[in-house]
C-alpha cells in the first residue's frame, strides 16, 4: 500500500483498490500536548490529501501511549472530528480493554460513528462491506 505520511507518530497508507485507509500510531509518545496535537493535524493533511469520500478508516492505536491528562484530552477533542471526518465508514483498533472503554467515551463525547475493538480481521470486514448499512 503506497504511504502518504511517515513521521516518528504515523504511518498512514492508503489502499485504493479497497478503498481504505490506514492511520497506525506508533509508541514514541509527544512531548507535549501542543506536539500531539501538531502531528495528528498533519496527519489530518496527509488525510485531505487522499481524499476522504468513499474511502473507509482504520486507526490502529495499539502501540499508542494512552493518555488522559486534561491537555491531551482536550487536543484529542479538537482533533478527532478533523481526524475522522468525511470517511465512509471509521474504526478503531485498539490492543486492552483500557483503549477501548477511552474511545468508547469520544465517541459518547463527539457523536462519530465508529466500530472499535481488538480484532483487526472483523474491523476490516466491517470496513470493507460495501455495503450502504453492513451485513
């Protein structure tokens, strides 16, 4: 899959024969909430660049350092609807039950559809159904 971003934060490749894009986090955590917000606005950049209609996103956050200190949440509340918007269809993989519950609470927080959890194969099965409501 050809990549439209790589920096010490992301990787993010885009398969255009199945439509889906894939942002992966990597483990080296910011330095500050002021750098994580920086690197996820270029990667919503990259994102633009690939053009987001029709296209499905995975975000696989499983060697992502959590955090939930008040300035990262509230960075994480102004990128997230930049992060996701315009795609057709969002999920988050996550790698502890931890994860899963913080992104749970976004998207009570933020109202964006998305389907998280742990198993990659269901997450891209979800992804790619063409589908209009699933299966």
């Amino acid at each position: 899959m050809p990549e439209i971003l790589r920096n010490i934060h992301f990787v993010i490749t885009v398969n255009p024969a199945v439509q889906l894009v894939r942002v992966t986090r990597s483990a080296v955590p910011s330095e500050s909430a002021m750098q994580f917000e920086a690197k996820w606005m270029e990667a919503c950049r990259a994102l633009d660049r690939a053009g987001r209609s029709g296209l499905s996103l995975l975000l696989d956050l499983r060697a992502a350092v959590g955090r939930n200190d008040p300035e990262y949440e509230l960075a994480m509340q102004r990128v997230r609807p930049a992060v996701m918007r315009g795609f057709r269809r969002v999920a988050v993989l996550v790698q502890t039950p931890a994860g899963a519950l913080q992104i749970h609470r976004h998207l009570r927080e933020d109202g964006i559809e998305r389907l998280i959890g742990s198993d990659e194969d269901r997450l891209l099965d979800y992804l790619l159904d063409a589908g209009p409501h699933g299966r």
